[in-house]
C-alpha cells in the first residue's frame, strides 16, 4: 500500500538551503506554460513513459485507499455488532490505516483535478472527506452540554443525504462527512470514547431517538460515505471511460510533467506546510487520533517516489539539475528524520521543531518548483591546469 510509493532514501549529508521567502500558496493552479522550464530539453518518450506512470500509479492508490476504507466499514460493523474495547481499537487502527492511504493519495487526486473545470470538483470532494477541524460539538455530547450534537439532535433525520446536506451546514468546522468526523466519534469528543458508548439500546418509548442508537447509526453513516465517495473517484480515474484522465492524456506529454510538478508544489504550500503548526496552539489533523504526523509523511513519501523513484527515471531526472537532484533528496532525508523524532500529534513537537520542519518544506517546494539554483559542490568543480601559461 504506501510502502510501494516509497522511494530508496538516499543516505547523503544534509547541505541546506537558505530558507524559501514565505509561501507561494495560490488558489489556481498555473498553466503548465508558465511553469518554469529549468531543463533545456525533456525527451517527450521520457515525458510520456513517466506522466503516465504517475497517474498509474495514482489510480494504485486511490484503489489501496478503498480497500482501506472497505476494511475500516468492516471493523465499524465489527463494533457495532458487538461493542468491546478490543472491537473500538481494531476501528481506530483500521482508521488510521485508511486515513494514511488517503493522505498517501492526496498528490494524485489535486493532480486529477488540477484542469480549472474541474477544481471546484476537486476541493468539494476534499471538503467531504477531509474537513477539519472538526467541532466535537457539532457531533456528539460534550462535556457541560449533555444535549448537544447530531447524535441528541433529533430533528436531524439520520439518512446519508440527510448527513451530506449537514455537511459544513453553517461553518467550516461543522463537519459531518470525512475523515476527521469519523475520527470524532471513535475517539469521542475528549479523547476518552470508550465500546459501552455504541451498545444498542431497544427498551424505551423510542428508542431509536436515544443517543447511543443515533451514535451508531451516525458511525456507521459516516463509514458509508466515505466508501461511496472513494469508489465513484476510482470510477473517475481509470483510463477511457471517464472525465479525469482525458484532460490530462490531452496534454502534451512535457505539459503534463509541468502540470504534476505545479500540483506538487502546492501540495506542500497548501495542505502540509497547513499541517505542520507554526506554534504549538495551533489546530492540527487528527489530534485526536494523535496521526497528523505519519499522514504528513505518507504524503511525503508520495512525492518522493514521484521524483527520485527507487528505480526508473523520476521527475527530478528529468526536470532538475543534477546539483538540485542531489539537493532535493538531502531534504527529503532530512525532513523524515526531522518528522520522526517529533511528537505525534505535532502540535506537541518542541516549537524549533516545527520551524525547522516548515523551512524544509519550503526548500522542498523551491527545488521542485526549479527556481532555486544549487551551485556545484567544489569537489565537483573540474579543475584548471595553469601549466604551460
């Protein structure tokens, strides 16, 4: 699953950049014609073996990503059949799972819907799964408000249309779909869920209205969404019979290299460098599930099998110079060194962490985009014999 993206980590001293000024985050993805082009000639066979490759390997993963989330609806069957404390931590395992493979995948979905018809598509579809923070609140009881969420909310019908249409109802955080929502309610509002708070109850007048019954069928609502959501992207994905791979396809080949390395960028600006806090109070991703630093990793290790695969040309081969070849993967080393001796989640991460993490993505983002120049290394420099003169 993501183990196959992952690339050989090239094992170099780190030789740092200086700092990126600031985040080149934008709404609109440039056209590949105004990306820079660092390498005078790209061989358009290359450029057609590898974009294609890309998107191969980015319907790969979208099909790992249903398959985790298949497995995720069975353990939230497993739970709700017969809640048990062993049954609650196989769904906050298989959670995580799916959660990571999402976060390996998300490269490939901005790539898919990078076209400017169809990004609006694209963030909507985000949105849905992978809204956050999510209000605790807005879901579930939380402590002094014995009534509050969905869950006590009984004019809320619990359909899954019904739950989509509460999706972000009347702000950002009011999440209902996705991920972080799900996360919410099998980590429970505070952190302290425990499998007694999902036994069906059927004595009383209605017992249907009952909170702990509406807490199973919102999981189990939420489970199903995001099945539904994930196999009508696949569906979208495959070669021929779709609207997603045609835009791309119909580029030319070098194009579709500058469009991959424009979505790449911005994944770094917008959504990890947003992951990463720039001080210890902020939000993060899946505090609750303490997982926002490994999904930052699966997406790094995304990117990183992009440009300098294990084998094969990648889009550093092709599009960057050899200094900047060299460069790139001592960050991409040393950002997963940084990451890994973080707390989890990372807004516990010591604050010179983050800082440090921050101005490695940056530099990350900066080699790929080809606008940083890496002079050579003096051992590399081919000497000058004076002799003679």
């Amino acid at each position: 699953m993501i183990e196959r993206a992952r690339g050989v980590l090239l094992l170099v001293t780190l030789a740092m950049l200086g700092a990126c000024d600031g985040k080149r985050a934008s709404e609109e993805v440039p056209p590949a014609a105004e990306q820079p082009q660092v390498v005078e000639a790209v061989d358009p066979q290359a450029a057609e073996s590898l974009s294609r490759a890309v998107w191969e390997a980015g319907l790969a993963q979208v099909t790992d990503v249903q398959a985790a989330i298949e497995a995720l609806n069975r353990a939230l069957a497993g739970l709700l059949d017969k809640p048990s404390e062993d049954h609650l931590e196989a769904a906050k395992l298989a959670w995580l799972d799916a959660h990571r493979e999402f976060a390996a995948a998300l490269p490939y979905i901005r790539l898919a819907f990078a076209p400017a018809p169809l990004r609006e598509q694209g963030r909507e579809l985000l949105l849905t799964v992978d809204s956050w923070p999510a209000q605790p609140g807005y879901l579930d009881t939380v402590p002094g408000y014995s009534d509050s969420g969905i869950v006590n909310d009984t004019a809320v019908e619990l359909t899954l249309a019904n739950l989509r249409r509460q999706h972000r109802l009347t702000a950002h955080e009011e999440a209902s779909t996705g991920f972080h929502a799900l996360e919410v309610m099998l980590w429970g509002p505070t952190s302290e869920r425990v499998a007694d708070d999902f036994i069906a109850v059927s004595t009383g007048e209605k017992p249907e209205a009952l909170a702990t019954n509406r807490r199973r069928q919102l999981t189990r609502l939420m489970g199903e969404a995001l099945g539904e959501d994930f196999n009508r992207l696949a569906k979208r994905l495959a070669y021929g019979a779709n609207d997603l791979s045609q835009p791309f396809l119909a580029l030319e080949p070098v194009a579709r290299l500058q469009q991959i390395r424009a979505i790449h960028t911005q994944v770094i600006d917008e959504e990890l460098l947003r992951r990463l806090p720039e001080s210890s109070e902020s939000d993060v991703e899946s505090s609750r599930a303490a997982d926002s630093k490994q999904a930052i990793l699966a997406t790094l290790r995304t990117l990183q099998a992009n440009w300098l695969p294990a084998s094969g040309a990648g889009l550093a081969e092709l599009l960057l110079d050899r200094n900047q070849q060299q460069a790139l993967a001592e960050h991409f080393v040393a950002l997963e060194e940084l990451l890994l001796g973080m707390e989890d989640p990372v807004e516990l991460a010591e604050l010179d962490q983050l800082a440090r993490g921050r101005q490695l993505m940056e530099a990350l983002a900066g080699l790929m985009s080809g606008t940083v120049d890496v002079p050579a290394a003096d051992e590399d420099m081919t000497p000058v014999s004076l002799q003679g003169q």
